[in-house]
C-alpha cells in the first residue's frame, strides 16, 4: 500500500532535529514552576509546507510527505482491511480515507458528542474480529443533559461496514468521573480546567481485552480513590463487560474495570504483541512526562508522586523510588515533552529501527528512545522539529512505514518512510 499523492519534487531542509537528548540525574529534583500568571500560550506557528521532505535523524535520513490535509485537529487513526483508514476529529467528526484520498463527507451516525477545551471524539480502534464482525470502538466526551458542562468520558461501540453511516451504536461504558459543573471545588497545585486531562486511548491485547486510559480531569485529588474512574486504565471484555480476573473484582471501594491506578492524563497505549507488554505515555504537571510499563493491579503515583512540579510550584509529595508506586521507564524535567501516542517498532522498513520506541509529541518533535536487553534506556533522540508541528498519533501502517497526525485546526496525515540516500 502507498498512498502518495502527487507532490512537488523533494524539498531540502535544513536538520534542526536529531538531537541526542541526555537523561535527567538519578534523584533530580523537578524545576519550579512559575507561578500561573507568568504562563504564556507559545505563539502560533506557521502553516505546515507542502513538502516533501528529507530530514535527518540520528539513525539516517527520513523521507516525509502529506497523505493528506483538511483535517480539523485529528485525534486517532486506524486501519481498515483493505488499507483505508479511519480518522477521528476532536470536534465530533469521523473521517474516511480512501486510497490516500479523504471523502469529503463524515460518516454519520455518532452520539451527540461535548467538544469544550480538550473534550471532543478522541480514540478509535477496529475489533481484532472486524473483517467478520465491522466493529469499532471509539471514546468520546458527554454532557450530563441536566447540567451544562458537567461531562465525562464514554467507550461506544458500532457497526460500520463502508457505508455513509454508523449502526447498531451502543455506549458500552460511561467513566464515573461526571465533573466541571461550576462552581468547581478548591484544588489543589494549580490544576487547569476541567475541559482536559480526558486521556481515552484505548489498545486491544492478543486475548481480544480491550485497555482504556482516563484521565484525572484537573483534579487530581480524586485518582488514589478507587471508588471512582479518575487517573486510571480500564480493562474490558470486547462487549464491555467486566474480565473477572480483573485485579480488583469484588474489592469493596474499587471499580471493577481498573486495571492500574495513578494515572494524571495517559494519551499514549500501545500493547506491544511480540513482548505482551503494555505501554502508555502520560502527560505529567510541568515537565514530568511519563512512559510507563502497565502491569496489572499497580500504581503510578499521581497526584502524590511525580517528578513534574505542581503548576504553582508546590512540591509534590515524593519524586520516585516511593514504597508501593511503579517509577516511569522514562520522564523528562521541565519543559514538558507533551507526548501523543506511542509505538514500538518491529517492522521491516527500519531495520535500525528495531525494538524502539517512537512517539510524536505536542512539542513539535517525533521522539525516539532505545534500550539493551534489560530494558535499560540507551539513547534517545527528537527529529522532525522542522516541520514545527504538534503530533497527535503515532501509528506503524501495514507496509511499515510510519504514520502522524498532527494536532492543528488545519491538520494533516504524515506518512514516515527511509529516504532513498539512506
């Protein structure tokens, strides 16, 4: 499969990316935050080129082209069986791709769908099943239709079998995590509004369970009680149903569908099928940007322990190696990496590629960390910096090659591949 429209010749840049990015010290403290007044939005950058590119990385050079345009502030991407592609829009759009081409009409049929701030339609992902069945799964924000702004987070369930609209949708699980109604209580460390920090990736593993992220909505407070949704990863049947082997089923005070617990806002989740191991990439405060091993039943610290600092420059509780809570496989200290999603490579058309982890971020870079055989870090570099643009979804496509999509009012899917002079 190659989608590639018809594009202008190569264009040469000049690498900015490529970095080496060296690891914080062992017991580093976080840097202070300033406090809120002193935070400014960056200023807008221009407009992604026409392209291509050749660019550089550490590992050689990469050739980057537009699949496609007209996408408003895409979310999610995944593929169909006959190589098209379905994209999600924030704004509550579903979007099909068709051998490289986007159909100019959205795919009727969601829910009503609140898109406030960092709400909207977020994942998506096809049944393991779905050549036979036409199963998709999406996460999305609702509003409580008796009190405006009052939202929370959704799994639904559809059919769609290639036609102008979705079936048979169905919610399958509604978070317990309804907030944002003003007046909203006090909190603590300075936390944002209640319009982000949604998460809502979703991963299948190679049982057909299918993992969600939720995120702490800006208040933290509520993720170490397990009597809610907030700051966790969800673990479910294909159908929504409850697995009962799920690690806290029957505990009194803990939500059934919890799998891992101190979350603050995870974007990123990749079950990697030739380890079983689960990844997720998470937003910490300012800096302190995770990624983290998932393992079942454990916690990951927030709001009591993070090696981010506390918007208003309050301490936080503990930095790591805290008795009972599971430290990052990486962070990163002020400024913040902002991380999408995330994959881990094992496809042909890298081969240097190999075992690596590859994130695009919202600060405008694809990020990319190696490791020995234990697991330990070894390198880490940024490219793409060029393109100056915010990467929401890191996908590996059926040929291998890798794909983007970038978080702007005027987005875009970026396909990834070697450079001929590699």
């Amino acid at each position: 499969m190659k989608w590639l429209p018809t594009l202008p010749a190569v264009v040469a840049v000049a690498a900015l990316g490529g970095a080496s990015l060296a690891q914080p010290a062992p017991n580093a403290a976080p840097t202070a935050a300033p406090p809120p007044a002193a935070r400014r939005a960056p200023p807008p950058e221009p407009p992604l080129g026409d392209g291509p590119w050749d660019l550089d990385s550490q590992k050689g050079k990469v050739h980057v082209s537009v699949v496609t345009r007209g996408l408003e502030r895409p979310w999610a991407m995944a593929w169909l069986p006959n190589g098209d592609m379905l994209v999600t829009e924030r704004p509550g759009r579903l979007r099909v791709i068709r051998k490289g081409v986007l159909d100019p009409r959205p795919i009727e049929g969601l829910p009503p769908i609140y898109a406030a701030g960092l709400a909207g339609l977020m994942d998506i992902a096809l049944h393991p099943d779905y050549a036979k069945n036409h199963l998709i799964y999406f996460t999305y924000t609702k509003e409580d239709p008796a009190a405006k702004d009052q939202s929370t987070l959704v799994l639904g369930r559809a059919k769609w079998d290639g036609g102008p609209a979705l079936t048979e949708v169905k919610e399958l699980f509604v978070a317990d995590m309804w907030y944002g109604h003003p007046p909203l209580p006090a909190r603590c460390c300075g936390q944002g509004p209640a319009t982000g920090s949604y998460g809502s990736r979703l991963a299948f593993d190679k049982s057909g369970h299918l993992f969600m992220t939720s995120g702490d909505r800006n208040y933290g407070e509520m993720v170490h009680d397990q009597s809610n949704d907030y700051g966790k990863l969800y673990r479910f049947n294909d159908d929504g149903s409850i697995p009962k082997d799920n690690p806290f089923v029957g505990q009194a005070g803990h939500r059934p569908e919890i799998w891992s617990t101190g979350h603050r806002n995870g974007e990123g989740l990749f079950f990697d099928s030739a380890t079983g191991k689960l990844w997720e990439s998470e937003f910490g405060p300012r800096g302190g940007d995770e990624v983290n091993i998932i393992e079942k039943g454990k916690n990951y610290g927030w709001i009591e322990v993070t090696q981010g600092a506390h918007y208003n420059g309050e301490p936080a509780k503990g930095i790591k190696n805290v008795p009972g809570v599971v430290d990052p496989v990486l962070t990163w200290p002020a400024p913040s990496t902002n991380p999408g999603n995330l994959v881990i490579y094992h496809a042909s058309r890298f081969p240097q590629w190999q075992g690596d982890l590859l994130m695009g971020t919202m600060s405008r870079s694809l990020l990319r960390a190696s490791f020995d055989a234990q697991g330990a870090v070894t390198g880490q570099e940024r490219f793409l910096t060029e393109l100056k643009q915010r990467f929401r979804d890191t996908r590996v496509g059926p040929d291998g090659d890798l794909y983007l999509l970038t978080d702007e009012p005027e987005g875009a899917l970026l396909r990834v591949e070697p450079a001929n002079n590699n």
